[in-house]
C-alpha cells in the first residue's frame, strides 16, 4: 500500500470529491474517480504563496482543488512582518497538500469586509470553497500546523 507522502489529495473542481494523485503524476492531466472530468494537477507544484486579490479570490481560494490558507496582511503591519517567514515556510514544506496565498487587505477592501478582518495578520483556512478556521495574529508555525491537521489526513 502507497504511503501517504507517495500521493497528494485533490479536490475536484467539479464534483469536489477528493482524489489521490500519485507523487510521480504531478503536472499531468488526470481524471476525476467520481464525475471522470480533467484533473490539472500543475497547482501542486507551487511552493510559494500566491497573490490574492478580490478579483482572484473566487478562482484562487474557493474554487481551489487543495485546501487554502489565506493570510490576511498590510505592509505596515509588524507582527505580519513576523509570520511572513512561517507562511512561506508552510507553503514551501507542505506544497501539493495545501495551497498558501496572500491578500494585501489594504487594496482588497471586498475580501476585508466580507471577512470581517478587524486584526492583522489573520489566516483564514479555506477547504472544499469553505471557511473552516480564522487564526488571529502572529502565531507559532507548531500552532498553525496543529490546527490544519485535520485538513492534511
């Protein structure tokens, strides 16, 4: 039996039925287990955050076939200075099992709002198009791993 680092979990943009991609498919064109629509497998091999915008938020966050953590941030903000480091981190270690963007909240007013971002850095955790988890300020990189273990099985 495949171990569980020798395939990634993804999520149909169709039917959002999760399916195993095996490590050496990355990149290639599967099909879903369930609908048989196309799986492009090339969001897998991002190991750095991607730029979120309210434009974008939909396509890029909702509409992701891994579960998102999204970090809320200003570029005056200090303590979100601090856990920039962590998030790149996070993005670059668990890269094909989670997708990590970034919303500058200061020129993404929608996202801000609809939210409700009164604090910053905040981390909301998307999965399957729905917000599971909002993680106010700069917490430890243990903490935040903690809370999206269930998201990872």
């Amino acid at each position: 039996m495949p171990q569980q680092s020798d395939y990634f979990m993804f999520r149909c943009p169709s039917c959002r039925t999760r399916n195993r991609i095996p490590q050496n498919r990355i990149g290639a064109i599967g099909k879903c287990g369930k609908c048989g629509k196309n799986l492009v497998t090339a969001s897998l091999n991002v190991a750095t955050p991607v730029a979120v915008t309210d434009a974008t938020f939909t396509e890029t966050v909702l509409n992701s076939p891994l579960p998102v953590i999204l970090d809320c941030w200003a570029p005056w903000c200090s303590a979100c200075k601090v856990i920039s480091p962590v998030v790149h981190d996070i993005a670059s270690e668990y890269r094909g099992r989670i997708r990590v963007a970034k919303v500058n909240v200061d020129e993404n007013p929608w996202i801000s709002s609809n939210f409700h971002i009164m604090s910053i850095p905040t981390l909301l955790i998307f999965d399957a198009g729905e917000l599971k988890e909002t993680l106010v300020g700069a917490l430890p990189k243990k903490e935040i791993l903690q809370r999206l273990q269930r998201l990872l099985a």
